[in-house]
C-alpha cells in the first residue's frame, strides 16, 4: 500500500516506481473528478504556501487551482520583491517561517539544491517547483502523464529531448523519469548545450541504456513517437553572447514535421519562445497546452498524497 504522507518530492529519485504510478493514477481519478464535479474538499483546512522566488505562469498557478479544486487555501508570492528577502532574509530563515504558516510548501528559487535544504529545515512536505538548472518533478509527473494518456504507455516510447538540456531543469527530470519506465531516448541539442554528465552517467549505469546524441533536429524526427522540445533558457546564460548564438536553433513547423509518423505528439513543458510555430497549434501534432491542462490533476493528486489524503 503506496503512502505518500509528509513525503518531499524533490528530484523524483525520492519516490519508487510504483509511487509514481500511484500518483499517476490518482491523477487519473482527480481528472474525472474535474470534468465532473470541478471541486472536492478533501482538503478542506489545509494550507498551501507558495514560495515563488523565479518567475512562473504555469506550475504556480496551477498548484494554486489544483489547491483550490480540493477544497484548500493558498498563502504565498510571487517574486521575492514583496519579501524580506529584499531586506536580506536567507531562505533558511523564511522556510522556518513558513514552516509554522502552512501545511505544505511548493517552492521555486534559482539555486540548485534549495528545495533540499528547504526539506532539511521544514517539518512539511516541501514540493520542489524548480531549483535552477536542477530537477523539476511535477513537471516530470504531468509529462508521465500526458505521454501515458496520448499514447497509451510509457515503456517503449521513442522520446526525443530538444533543446536546452544543458540549463533545462524539465528535461533533466524527464530524462531520468523515461529511463525508469523503459522509454527509449534521443537527446537533441546544440552541441554547447548538451545533457550534463552527471545525468548521462546515471542514466547508463542506473539504467544500462544506450545514450544516443544528436545536434540535428533533421535526423531524428521521422523515428520520434514523442518530440519534447524546450526553451533555450536564457536566464541561465553566464555570457549573453553565447545564448545569442543558440537562442534559434531548433523551431519545429509543418515543414520539419513532414516525414513524422502520423501519430508523433508535440510536447513542450511552455513557456515556448521560437520553439514551435503557431501554424502547429491547430494540428494533432500539437498536445502541450493539453499538457499544461494535465498539471491540475496531476498536482491535485501530489498535495492530497503527501498531505495524507
Ligand atoms: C519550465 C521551467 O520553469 O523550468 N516551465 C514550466 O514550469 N512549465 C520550462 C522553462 O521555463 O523553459
């Protein structure tokens, strides 16, 4: 019997196989729900805070929907600047703060490694929306999702990851996600922004898997079930001229799309900037704003899990 209460999801390597599909499957159960009713209070009383310290649209606000369509309240901010980080506060001493406010913590900051620390220091469950170039796992969890919905399963998907994968938090966590359900992966990026070692090498020796690499879009995509393309993350860049050098390099239209199985799906964890030409949207290709829709269950699924419910 999977239980998930007061877990702290972080990475995803803190959660074993059969408590992803746990969550998967109550996302599933959430998702009828919401086409159903929109609204259960099983978590009537409890408190969200949401901890924002970089910017986002989706995963904030969509915690705070999932939130609210379970019946609980939100406390939180959106950028630091309303904060006393501006006086100087360090994130330890707002976490022991927080700790006494809110039930559960979902927090994104630029530094690798704080959601961990914050776990170090909360007594709730911390859910970590993003430490810089680091992992993102609710993410991951929405991704697992939308794969498993669109095409049936997981395990032998041919998934390519496009893009970023140097600085590209999602694709770090979906790589290692993939590998644990037996998809099989390309990675495609300009070759200064390729899959970290680190990732690559626990892939191989966790995983066994091959390790295919790629900086042509050209070469993969009449093979691919699943084209998950991301944003060149700019803010990330030390030195603005080198992103001025990739910031383009890869834009999926009809025209690359061409020689596509008939059933490949177009995923993108958004916010999309050159990556995907708006010709695309209106073609069965084009799932990532269904995608972004399958966070709401699939975060409505992991607060109710780790607060018990
Ligand atoms: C991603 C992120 O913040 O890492 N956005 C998201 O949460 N959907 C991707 C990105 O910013 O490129």
């Amino acid at each position: 019997m999977v239980n998930l209460k007061g877990k702290d999801i972080i990475s995803l390597r803190e959660l074993k196989k059969d408590e992803i599909e746990y969550l998967l499957s109550r996302a599933a159960d959430f998702e009828k729900i919401l086409q159903k009713e929109g609204y259960t209070n099983i978590l009537e009383g409890k408190i969200l805070a949401t901890l924002f310290y970089e910017p986002s649209t989706r995963t904030r606000l969509s915690f705070v929907t999932a939130m609210h369509r379970l019946g609980g309240n939100v406390i939180g901010f959106s950028g630091p600047e309303g904060t006393s980080a501006v006086k100087g506060e360090n994130l330890s001493d707002t976490i022991r703060t927080i700790d006494n406010y809110a039930d559960v913590i979902a927090i994104r900051h630029p530094e690798e490694g704080s959601a961990k620390l914050a776990a170090q220091l909360s007594t709730r469950p911390i859910i970590n929306c993003g430490d810089g170039s680091h992992a993102h796992p609710t993410q991951t969890l929405l991704d697992l999702y939308t794969i498993r919905k669109e095409k049936g399963k997981i395990n032998g998907q041919k998934v390519a990851l496009v893009g970023d994968l140097k600085y590209g938090r999602t694709a770090h966590t979906l790589a290692y996600a993939l590998a644990l359900f037996g998809a099989d992966m390309i990675f495609v990026s300009p070759e200064s922004l390729s899959m970290p070692k680190d990732v690559t090498t626990e892939l191989k020796d966790k995983f066994e898997i091959e390790i295919k690499e790629y900086t042509k879009l050209e070469n993969i995509v009449k093979d691919a079930d699943v084209l998950y393309i991301t944003r060149i993350q700019k803010e990330r860049f030390p030195d603005p001229g080198e992103y001025e050098k990739v910031k383009g390099a890869y834009k999926i239209d009809l025209n690359v799309l061409e020689n596509a199985k008939k059933d490949l799906i177009v995923l993108h964890p958004l916010p999309r900037v050159y990556e995907i030409d708006p010709e695309l949207d209106n073609t069965k290709f084009a799932k990532y704003f269904k995608q972004a829709y399958y966070g709401i269950p699939v975060r409505m699924a992991i607060l109710a899990s780790v607060l018990g419910k």
